[in-house]
C-alpha cells in the first residue's frame, strides 16, 4: 500500500501514543500505522474533505477505519487539546511545512515529534526549522520514482552544531549512519548545484553574491560529503 518514501515516514514515527498525519490525502500512512499497531490513537487531517472520503474508503477497505479519527483542518488547527505525541507531514513543500509550524508553536511547546517529508525547499526548511528552535535528531533517505527523498525526526531543541551550507541538504547524520542512499543523494545534489553554478556564471545580469557563494560552498560541501563515503 505504501509507497517507499510514505513508509520511511510512517516508520519513522516508530510508536506513539497519538499520531496525526497532516495533509493526510489518500490516508495511507493512517491506515499503515493502524495495520501495524503503531499507535492507540490516529488522527488523521486535511483542509478538503474530499481527501478525507478518500482516506475513510481505503481505511474501510483496510479495515480499520474504526481506529481512525477523521479531521478535516488547516495544518494543526485545532489538535493543540489532543494530546499528540507526532505528527507526519509529508508529501507538501518545504515552504508549505514551516509555514504550518509558524502558524502552531504549541506544538513545539508541547514536545510534539515530527516526522517531516518535504518534496521541495529542503534547504530553506532546515534553515527555518533551526532558527525557529527546532532541531533534526534523525534523518533517512528514500528512494521513490526515480528520486530521493529526505525524511526528518524533528523535535524541539538546539541543532547539535551551526549547519553548514551542505548540512541543510544533507545532514551528517546520514554520513554518520552510513545511510546506502547517501552517495547516489550527494551525486544528485552535486549535479544539481553545479548546474546552478554554472548558470550564474553564465549570466548576464547581477547575480546575488550570497546565493552565489551559498551555492558555491555547498557545493564544495557535497564533494567532501562524498569523498567520506568512497571510505565506507
């Protein structure tokens, strides 16, 4: 039923008490987490209702929509009273996911752990996420469809160290973990940052000399990121 990077989210929860999963869609990870006894209450949540018809069919057909709640909100809006554990957000953009956050900081009050999967923006999430207090405990990649996918534990807390340029894209958890999908995820982000490079030395107007050098050091950051690897 999962999709390999669903599942890296859905696993990535591990077990709660209570789990929402956010912009829940076909509902999917709800129902997984049902089947597999992850969690004594699920929520899960979508601004539209027709998503979740959508999810309480698959969930009927799984046969567990008895053991899942369905909410239809914006973001967070209105489960600060809930007593949630987690909650996933997947499958929306980095921008979108922050902005999510911003608009409930009782979750990071509260200690909520969150499993984020963004499918874009990355990089300005990681930012947002360590200068709102947030801090990455873990980190997996997934493969899916011909691309990788970076999934994040999330908690309220410190970074462990100032991210480097390189780090918001790839922390150093997946070099400490020796995560298989790393240097197939650093030669995708090399290739991408050195097409960015290259364009804006090939242009002909202004070029912002801190987005140039962000993408010059970080590129270099994914070359030294990937010369560990080669030592595995």
């Amino acid at each position: 039923m999962l999709t390999p990077r669903l599942k890296a989210a859905a696993d990535m929860v591990g077990t709660s008490p209570c789990v929402a999963d956010i912009g829940t869609d076909h509902g999917y990870i709800p129902a997984y987490l049902a089947l597999t006894g992850r969690a004594d209450r699920i929520i899960a949540s979508d601004i539209n209702q027709a998503p979740l018809e959508t999810a309480r069919r698959n969930a009927e057909k799984s046969g567990v929509a008895d053991r899942i709640e369905f909410m239809q909100t914006d973001g967070l809006n209105g489960m600060e009273g809930l007593g949630l554990e987690a909650a996933v957000i997947a499958g929306m953009g980095g921008e979108n996911i922050a902005a999510i956050l911003d608009a409930s900081p009782w979750v990071k009050e509260q200690g909520v752990r969150l499993v984020l999967q963004p499918m874009t923006r990355l990089g300005f999430l990681s930012n947002r996420l360590d200068d709102s207090g947030y801090a990455i405990k873990d980190e997996v990649l997934a493969k899916d469809g011909g691309r990788i996918y970076p999934v994040l534990l999330v908690t309220a807390g410190a970074s462990r160290a100032p991210l480097s340029c390189a780090q918001i894209y790839a922390d150093r958890i997946l070099l400490e973990k020796r995560d298989p999908l790393l240097p197939e995820y650093l030669d995708l982000l090399i290739k991408s940052f050195s097409r960015r490079l290259e364009g804006m030395d090939r242009a002909s107007g202004e070029v912002r000399v801190d987005l140039y050098d962000h993408t010059r050091i970080a590129l270099e950051g994914f070359r030294k990121m990937k010369k560990e690897t080669e030592k595995w």
